[in-house]
C-alpha cells in the first residue's frame, strides 16, 4: 500500500500533465476546428439547394464552398413576428459576431418561444432564388436538425438537408446517411391550394406518390421520423410570420 | 466469469531482438487463438454497436488500435510509479486522454468522419478490451512488449470488426463503404439516381436471377451483429477444439 500523500501526489501531478496537454491542443487547434465546423455547416445549407448549382456542394473544396457562400448567399436573422433582426439585436440575443449564420438553434430550442431567434439563408444563383429554413427538432436518441430550401413561389420545397447527432445507424441516422431520403422532400409543398400551412408529414405506411404533404418514412425509423414531422411543422411555423409577409408583398407587386 | 483474460507468459531476458518471436507471438496471437471478441469476448457493446457500416467500422477499428496500443505503452512506462489504490482510475485517465486526442485530431483534420463518429469515439473509453490489456499485461510487463500487446489487441477486435461490418452492411443495405468516398452500390433495385453492380429491377442478366430481392433488415439492427459474432465463435472453435472451454 502506498502513503496517502505519495497518491495524491501521483494523481495531482498526472491530472495536471493531462490537463495541460489537452488543453494545448485544444486551444492550438481550436480555431481549425471552429472553421471546420462553419464549413460543415454552410456545406449542409448549401446542399439544399444542390439542384441551383452547377456541382454537388459535397464534392466541393473548403473554398470553394466558403467563395460561394459569400458571393450567392444573403442571411438575415428573423424573430418569432417575422421581424428582420439586426446585428445588434443579434449580438443581444447571445450572438458575439452578430451573423445570422453565428445563431446556434441548439441554444434558442431552450429559449422560450416568442423570444427565439433564427437564420434564414436567400440563396440567389443563375438558377433561381430560393429560401432555406433552418429547423431543429428531437430524434430517438438526440436532436436532429435540417435545412429546408424553399422555391421562389415560397410553397414548393427545393431540396432539404438533415442531420443527427445520435441517432442509430442504418436506421435514424438513415435521414442523413441515405441520399434519397432528403430528396424525397423535393417538389413538395408546405401549404395547400387554399394557403394554409400544412407542412409535410413523413409516414410510416406508403400512400405517399401524389401526396404533395407526406413522403415514405424509413422501415425501423419510426421514432426518427415521427421527430422530423414534428420539427418541420414546427420549425418551419417560426417562420411562417416571414413567409406570408414576403408572399403579400409579391401580390401586390404582381 | 465469462471474461477470461488469457496473459501469454513471457520471459525476460538481456539483449534480445526489438522485433523477435515473443513479439511476433503478441502481435499475432490476438488475430486468432486470444481473439478478444471471439475468445475472450470483451468489447462486445461496441461490436454490436458500431458494425452497421463498413466505414465506420474501420476508423473505428483504427482509433482502437492507437488507443490500445499507446494505453499500453503509457501504463507500462509508469507502472512501477502507479499507487495500487487508484491504478484502474490512472489506467481509465489514459485512455480518456488518448481518446480526447483521437476526437480533436478528427475534428482538425477530418470534420465529416468526426461528425460521422462523434458518439462512437467516445465509446473506446468505455471498451473493455482497452482497460483488461492494460491490467492484464501492460501493469507487469516492459513497455515495449505492452505496446506490440496493445497493437495486436487491438487489431484482433478490428479485423472482427470489420468482417462483421461487411456481412451486416453488405445483406442489410446492399452497399460497401457506405457514406466514404469510395461507397460501392452492391445489390438493389436501381432508379436514376443510384447505380448497383446487381440490379435487381433489371429486365435481363444478373439481375434478373435476383428479382424480388430485398435488403434484410435484421442484419441493420445490433441483434444481427450478434449472431454472426456467434457463428464466428462457432467456426472457430470448430477448427481449433482446444479453444473449447471444457467448463
């Protein structure tokens, strides 16, 4: 048996030497990893509206997927009344570097409602214009989250983007792994012909061809599905205040 | 008990080879004979868990190997130092450290794979093959000899790893690689957007001799990885009867 003091010695001296190592690293490569992430994200934002680019965003380099951003991309932050948001009621909310981009929906998920904040990305490429909403919402097992581009006419979806932070591989994780889950998304419509928001409801049983409000689920996915229902009703009403300002104003411009 | 750690008995002598026959043996022996999965069944959690996808598997096979490997060559340096009161907390330290790094060298240099692996990366911490080496070898021997053990370690869980991983995703998503750049589309029915070396909606071929096919969904759930983890025990110990326990 060793002293008392002989181990708190060894275990101070070791948790010290550890400590200091990883907080080296961490803090040496911390602003690397903070880029990488930005990158990541604006990669994911921007595959939503890979049917306006002339190549898959991710196929694209770091660069070229930062060049683009800045060049096609207007981001505007909106509150629960569909109110554009300045920088300085951005940096209010949280936000150090007062960019819509910097707002970190994890964070406003634990905001009460009407205080919360969100992004919206106006992409403008040869292609067209289109709207992408940023949602958040609970899978099985941790918060899932997606990005939902909008068509000009501001009812069609144009493509959408998920992703997971837990979810179970091959099955939930399946809404990011498979490519042909988010395009299930493409052409469908978030209101109906009489303009009332319905979302669009992913389903567990078939049905869905010519159903512009419901796609195919994923078998074994029920829970994570059930968690993207949810948080497309729910995300994107945040922004429903926005959306029918801007559909009003393009009847009375027409 | 279920988890028994077999320690190959090593002599120490003066002046031997860096890379002789007991190092060949412990690098060696893992991948059959003290398989820690097959034989030892240790880090089964993460067996099952992890083996849905070929991809993950590997970097997941890959981390294990540093975080074995090094575990053991860190323990071994400081085993003499080691309170025997707190040394299973100094062993978990270690390896909670060397697994940090893995996370941060993945977030610097490879953010998607990060991503892709975040909640799987943190789960070595907990892999029982990792602290059983280290109390198994790497406290009693030379540090040398504990790294080789480590490595061996750790790629004997790897290689079953993998095998699993190939069997799950090849029967349960049709495809190889799923999600690196490399995926290979094996088996399905093919629409525009997706090409398969068998494809199943095809009118004539190879194809065709597999019309109705589908994928197995058992073989995504961790149940499957069970069981062919089992049978590979079975075969196993069908070609080496003296691994039967006579217990």
């Amino acid at each position: 048996m060793d002293s008392t003091s002989s181990v708190i010695r060894f275990v101070v001296i070791m948790t010290a030497g550890v400590a200091l190592t990883l907080a080296l690293l961490s803090t040496s490569w911390g602003g690397q990893i903070k880029a990488n992430e930005a990158i990541f994200n604006k990669r994911a934002i921007l595959g939503a509206v890979s049917d306006y680019l002339t190549q898959d965003p991710k196929l694209m380099a770091d660069g070229e997927i930062e060049a683009l951003f800045a060049s096609k991309v207007e981001q505007i932050a909106l509150d629960m009344s569909g109110a554009v948001l300045t920088k300085d009621d951005i940096v209010n909310s949280g936000y150090k570097g007062g960019k819509p981009e910097n707002i970190d929906l994890a964070k406003e998920k634990k905001k009460p409602e009407d205080e919360r904040i969100f992004p919206l990305y106006v992409f403008n490429g040869e292609k067209g214009k289109s709207f992408i909403l940023s949602v958040r919402g609970n899978g099985l097992w941790d918060e899932i989250w997606g990005n939902i581009a909008l068509k000009d006419d501001l009812t069609t979806i144009a493509g959408a983007t998920f992703d997971h932070k837990g979810e179970t591989p091959g099955l939930g994780a399946e809404i990011k792994d498979n490519p042909t889950f988010p395009s299930r998304f493409k052409g469908k419509k978030i209101f109906n012909d009489a303009g009332v928001y319905t979302s669009v409801e992913v389903r567990k049983i078939g049905g869905t061809a010519g159903n512009p409000y419901a796609v195919d689920g994923i078998s074994g996915a029920t829970v994570t599905a059930d968690g993207v229902t949810e948080m497309l009703e729910r995300g994107i009403k945040y922004y429903l205040p926005y959306l029918n300002k801007q559909a009003g104003a393009k009847k009375t411009k027409g | 008990m279920a988890e028994t750690t077999a320690t190959p008995e090593v002599t120490v002598k003066e002046k031997e080879p860096l890379f002789g026959k007991a190092e060949k043996k412990l690098l060696l022996d893992p991948l059959g004979d003290t398989n820690p999965i097959t034989i030892q069944v240790l880090g089964i959690c993460s067996a099952l868990a992890v083996t849905s996808l070929v991809y993950p598997s590997v970097v997941m096979a890959i981390a294990v190997v540093f975080v074995c490997g090094f575990s053991s060559l860190f323990t071994s340096l400081v085993r003499n130092k080691i309170p025997k009161q707190v040394r299973m907390i100094v062993q978990l330290v270690i390896i909670a450290t060397l697994v940090t790094i893995v996370e941060l060298t993945l977030k610097r240099f490879n953010y998607p794979i990060y991503k892709q692996l975040s909640v799987y990366i943190g789960l070595i911490i907990t892999n029982c093959i990792v602290m059983g080496r280290l109390e198994a070898y790497a406290m009693a021997n030379r540090p040398w000899r504990a790294f080789v053990d480590g490595l061996g370690n750790g790629v004997g869980y790897g290689v079953i790893l993998i095998i699993v991983a190939v069997i799950r995703e090849i029967f349960g998503k049709g495809t190889l690689f799923a999600g690196s750049p490399i995926q290979i589309n094996i088996i399905g029915a093919s629409n525009n957007e997706v090409g398969y070396l068998i494809n199943t909606a095809a009118e004539s071929g190879i194809g065709s001799l597999f019309a109705g096919y589908t994928n197995n969904n058992l073989m995504v759930l961790p149940a499957a990885a069970m069981f062919i983890i089992g049978v590979l025990i079975w075969i196993q110990r069908s070609y080496r009867p003296t691994l039967v326990d006579v217990s």
